[in-house]
C-alpha cells in the first residue's frame, strides 16, 4: 500500500495514461458530516484486459514499466484495511472505473499528500490527455477541467515551464482555499 492517498492515485492514473486513456476524471470529496473520504478515477481507456478478474489484479501480466498491476490490488487494500468499500467497473473498450469509501477516521487510512502535485503530473502526462479534477472538502468544493481551457492552452501547459508552475500553483492554491473542514488527523488533505 502507497503511503499517500495521491500516490495511489496517480499510480492508478498512470496505468490509464499508458493504456490509452483521452480522459480521465478524478474525484476526491472529504465529508466531515458523513465519516467519509470517497475517491473516484475514471477513464475512457481500453479497459481491464481480457482475462484479468479485478478480484485479483496481480492475475494480469507485466505491464509495460514491468509492473504487475499492484496498483488495483494497493487500491483495493487501502479499502479492506480501513473497514471502507471498493468498486471496479470494466468494460474491454469502455474504459475503467474505480471507487473508493473510506472510514474517514480509521487509523489505517493514509494521509491525502499531495493533490495538487498528483493532478498537476497526470495533466502533463501526454499531448491529448484531458483530466477533469474534482475536489471537495465539506462544503468547499473545487474543480479544474482541461476541456474548459482547450487543446491549444493545454498543449502550451506541457510545453512552457513557467505557465506549467502557474497550474502548479494554482491547484495548490486552490486546496488551501477548501478550508480546515477535512477530517482526520491535522494534516490530512494537505499537499
């Protein structure tokens, strides 16, 4: 298991860049009233591979950064470890679907590290990819959607350093602006 939320995340975020994705859609929503932390990342890539049963991820064969698909089965532990509950959706040519609901409180769920870092290299992962990003903390919420500032914009986002920082900054900008609703132990939802 990753020892932050992001990480995971961008792990799982990744495996869908490489397998082809144009888009994926990320959402992350603390809510403090309910207990709960719920994680979505969903994307419009070739799906699951034939064969490959997501009750055992480990069952797919290498990858091609040599992996064995570990991400599914950390995503998938990080659920069973906090008592929370994981769904994977896949459709061979209809891209894949996983969700999270976590026990905000349980001792075994990780901190959320850093969102922004995590949104920031998933959008500059390749020329085309549009990443729609979600964020809510309580009743602050947030959203950044590549498809809203064009193709064009986008690809100079991957291009320029300086305009690829100002993103950078923004989104952790716009995490510190969700409040101090998160729950958990102090720190969490913080990059």
């Amino acid at each position: 298991m990753q020892a932050e939320i992001s990480l995971q995340l961008l792990d799982l975020g990744m495996n869908a860049v490489e397998a082809g994705a144009r888009l994926i859609r990320l959402l992350v929503a603390e809510l403090p009233r309910r207990g709960e932390l719920c994680l979505l990342l969903a994307d419009d890539g070739p799906g699951l591979p034939a064969g490959m049963d997501p009750a055992d991820p480990v069952s797919s064969k290498p990858g091609r950064r040599g992996g064995v698909g570990l991400g599914l089965a950390f995503f998938q532990q990080l659920a069973a470890a906090t008592g929370g509950r994981c769904w994977v959706r896949s459709a061979p040519g209809r891209g894949t679907t996983l969700a999270a609901r976590l026990p905000a409180e349980h001792w075994d769920l990780p901190p959320l590290g850093d969102l922004p870092g995590t949104v920031w290299t998933l959008l500059r992962a390749r020329p085309g990819l549009d990443l729609a990003y979600r964020r809510r903390r309580g009743r602050h919420r947030f959203r950044f959607d590549t498809r809203e500032l064009g193709s064009e914009w986008m690809d100079e986002v991957r291009r320029n350093p300086l305009l690829a920082r100002a993103v950078l900054e923004y989104l952790q900008a716009a995490e510190r602006r969700l409040g101090d609703e998160a729950p958990g132990a102090p720190g969490r939802g913080r990059g």
